[in-house]
C-alpha cells in the first residue's frame, strides 16, 4: 500500500478527500449545519482501501477540522459512526443526540 496519501480539504467545507498519485481514493462528506455543528454525511472508498486506515484518517481530518473550528460532529454514516465509537480521543466534538 503506498504511503503517498494526501488528504484535501473540500471546497465550501464540504469535507475532505484522500488521493494517491494524483487519483482519488477516498472522501468524507460534511454538512455545516449553522455555527457549531458538522453532519458526516457519507464516506467513499476505493475498494483496493478498504482494510486500510483511509476512512479513519478522513474522520480524522474532521475532528481536527472541528475543534479548530470549534463544532461538534454528528455522524449519519454508519462508517463514520463506528469509527467514532472505537476512539474515545473524539468525545471532545461528538454531538450526543438526547432522546425526548
């Protein structure tokens, strides 16, 4: 697996994307949902990237994008979501949904 990956960030904050070789492999979308809260969205991978960290390193770029900017992240993805509940070290921006 080369380790030449490059993660991007999306135009108009719509999320990021991971690229080899000048191909992309890889993309997280986010929704900005006013001033302090993200939506992931979906995440797309290469299939030749699936057992890889790539989608757990497109997450990241999230998280640090949201505490930079200071937002809390709700996942839709179910991908995301489960990367989320592995890594207490993103508690700091999970939104946590309150039943009514």
């Amino acid at each position: 697996m080369p380790s030449d990956i490059i993660y991007q960030e999306l135009q108009n904050n719509g999320g990021f994307c991971a690229k080899c070789n000048g191909r992309q492999i890889g993309r997280i979308d986010i929704i900005t949902v006013g001033i302090d809260r993200l939506i992931i969205e979906s995440t797309q991978i290469d299939k030749d990237y699936n057992n890889t960290d790539l989608c757990h390193n497109l997450v990241q770029c999230v998280v640090e994008f949201a505490r930079r900017t200071g937002r809390k992240i709700l996942c839709r993805c179910p991908r995301a979501q489960s990367i989320f509940n592995r890594c207490p070290e993103f508690d700091d921006v999970r939104m946590i949904r309150v039943a009514v």
